[in-house]
C-alpha cells in the first residue's frame, strides 16, 4: 500500500499571515500525524493562538502521547493560557503505524469526509466544540482500518463558508463525492480542486483562511522511497 | 518568488526502520525549518536517537529559538542524555521570513551543497563534528539570501557511501553539478536523481539509510497557495 497526503492552504485575502496552522509529525512508534488548528478570529493574533495550540499536540503526539490525549492537553493549555476567553479548531489526523489505523481526531464543527471500501461515503459530523472556551472539552474521535481505497477530507471553516456572504452557498461534501466518483484523483488534485471551487465563490478573495486535506490510501506498491514536497510562494 | 523543497528518503536494506528522521516546522516568526537527523548506528536504535535529537530541535524553533542555539541544545540534550557514548548528525535548513535569508546549521562531515546567483557552486565543507560526543560542540552556520535560483542539498551520509564496499565512489557534488545545469529541474526531480543513482551503486539494497534533501528557489509567483505533500509506501 501507499499513501499520499495533500495539502492546500491559502490565506484570508488582505491579511499578512494565514490564522490556520498546519504542522506535521512522525510518530515515534510509527506512521505520521498531521495537526490542523484554526485560531478564532484572522491575521497575526489568529496565527499566534493556532501556532501555540499546534506547538503544544505536536509535543505530545512527539512523545508518543496518544491522539485523544494530545487533543485534551491542547485544550486544556489553550483554556488554562487564555482563561476561556479565546478558540480554536484542532483536527488531528494519524496514519498509526502501531495499530494499524488512521486515527481521526475532531473538535471543529466542520465534518470530516471519509470514505472506505468497507462503509463507503460517509459524513463524520457529530456535535463537537471548538476547543479553548468549556472547561473539559473532548475531540470526537474516529478511527478506521488503513486500507486501499480510503480517502479522507479534513477542512477549515474557511472552505466552507466560501461564497457564503453572496449567499451561494458551497456544499463541500458534494463536490468530494463528485471528484472522487472517478478513481484516479490524486489527494493533491482533490485539495487543489476544492481550494480552486472556493475561490472562484469568494471571487479569489477568501473571506477567511482555507485549509484543506486529503489523505488517499493506495494499492500499489512503488519504490519504497518516501517523499515529502513543500511549495510555499513567498 | 516560490520556494520549493523535496525529501527523498530510503532505509537500508533489510532494516524495519530508517536511521534518519526528517522533521519539518513552521516558524512561528514566519518560514519553515527542515531538520534531518542521523543517528548513530541503523535500525530502531538509531531511529530512537534521531527521534529524539530532531523533536527537542523542533520543540526549540517551534518556540522561536534561533538555530544555532537551537542546534547546541540538540547536542547538550543527546550529550547529558546518553552520556557522550552516542552521536547523530544534524543539518537545520530554516527559510527565515523575519530575516528574508536560508539559515543552514551542519553537524555533519557531510557536506551541504549550495548554489547561489551572485557565488555559483559552493560546498559548504568546514570541518563539522556530528553532535552528541564532544562537549560544548557547535553548528557550522552559512546565512544565505532568499534569491531566485538558489539551489541547496542537504544528505546524510548513506548517499555519498554508497556503492563504497564495492570501490564504486558517488561523486554527489559533481553529480548536483551536472543535475542543475540545465535549468528548469525541480527540487523533487534533484532529489529522485540523487537517490536513484545511489541505489544504482548499491543494487537497489542500500548499505545504509539515504537521506536526500533538496531547496530550490523561483521566480514564479504562482496562486499564492502553499502545498504540502507526503507519499509514503508501507
């Protein structure tokens, strides 16, 4: 098996720094985990706050913490540094090399997209809180076999909320249905075309920071090398 | 300008585990830092050790410490940890937006390769020691300005070894040379070049982990999204 990991991130159109985080990691029994957090708010203060709340589950999920604690400890920081008054959203996504899982891990209203071989399409969307502002906030946490034919969409806000204020309203779960119908979508043309269809509703000019991830779990077998790419415009 | 950076990287053959760990950060001044690890030894000894010396370097430039500072408390960390009885090597590569430079940190008899507009091919060859073995050890530190067509390679030591058990020397400064020459390569295809060739002088079964690290900076200015991706077999 292979997996590919994409990731597309555009910031709020106007504003000098994305409020959205992204951090990866490799676990050290195993497999990689990809922190997405959304700081409230835009700009420079959003930055810090998605910064410091990325900073911290990376720390953990570093010391082989598991990911529903990591999620807890994040909150817990951000609650107890900001005394309730500031929130964010965190996702965590693992490929779990030890049990042999992807763990998905979720306190952000946007639902998290999965599809498997086994249950097919399917909406991860039950009631789950930002984290930083009630006191013991828990992640909802799913967990799925790692097997070929698996894709799975993580996004912010941002994505959704695309063309909202001219009230064309961007259903993102079925333009991920429509883009995978076909099966030879790499993870990065998903991202990207998400990203793309969000910006064309907001004109360009994003109303808030998007971020999007893809993660695709293929069948072939290739060369056994890893590889990682960073495109960053400055 | 658009800066793109590609990893390729393989384990020995016959082993459960690379050697090498590669760990990536967002600056939270604004850039990116690359850290590659390699520890003493192969197998899962030594992904422990690299493990170990990459997270407490991340956990520095995650928290804003600059990264010769951030490279001796690598080293102090592994030194009091393990008593001087084990070493790594450790390269940073930080694209630093508050300075507008590339900070590249060496603790590698390995060499850097760096290929500038105004200096042309330079090896950055100072004599290094790998950290973890001699007390108050210090990074080799090369500033360089973020302009277009800069080249930069990082590897660890299991790409310039190999084929060496069978007399076939990899010459990897003169084949970088030869790689960039003409133009338009990208980091990705330098860094599959790179590692291809190396496997070729082993017969595909690398005598040690081979690591590959590849910055390359344009001209273009793209959509202004920043992409990641990750492709790893299992």
């Amino acid at each position: 098996m292979e997996i590919e990991v994409a990731v597309a991130k555009k910031r709020k159109w106007a504003t000098s720094e994305s409020g959205d985080s992204l951090e990866m990691i490799e676990r050290p029994q195993g497999g990689f985990s990809f922190i997405l957090v959304d700081g409230q708010r835009s700009g420079r203060a959003a930055k810090a706050i998605s910064n410091l709340v990325a900073r911290k589950a990376i720390s953990e999920l570093a010391e082989g913490v598991r990911d529903g604690a990591a999620a807890r400890a994040a909150h817990d920081y951000l609650y107890t540094y900001k005394g309730g008054k500031v929130s964010a959203t965190l996702n965590i996504l693992s490929i779990d090399l030890a049990s042999n899982t992807l763990v998905l891990s979720r306190n952000s209203r946007c639902p998290i997209v999965a599809i498997t071989p086994s249950g097919g399409f399917c909406l991860l969307d039950e009631p789950s809180e930002p984290i930083g502002v009630r006191r013991g906030t828990k992640p909802q946490i799913t967990e799925l076999p790692l097997a070929a034919g698996t894709v799975v969409v993580v996004y912010t806000d941002g994505l959704e909320m695309a063309g909202a204020r001219s009230s064309r309203v961007f259903d993102v779960p079925a333009a991920i249905r429509e883009l995978t119908a076909g099966n030879e979508v790499s993870a990065q043309q998903v991202a990207d075309s998400l990203l793309e269809r969000a910006l064309a509703l907001d004109d360009g000019r994003p109303h808030d920071d998007i971020s999007v991830l893809v993660l695709r779990i293929l069948d072939r077998t290739g060369d056994d090398v890893r590889r990682l790419a960073l495109r960053v415009p400055l």
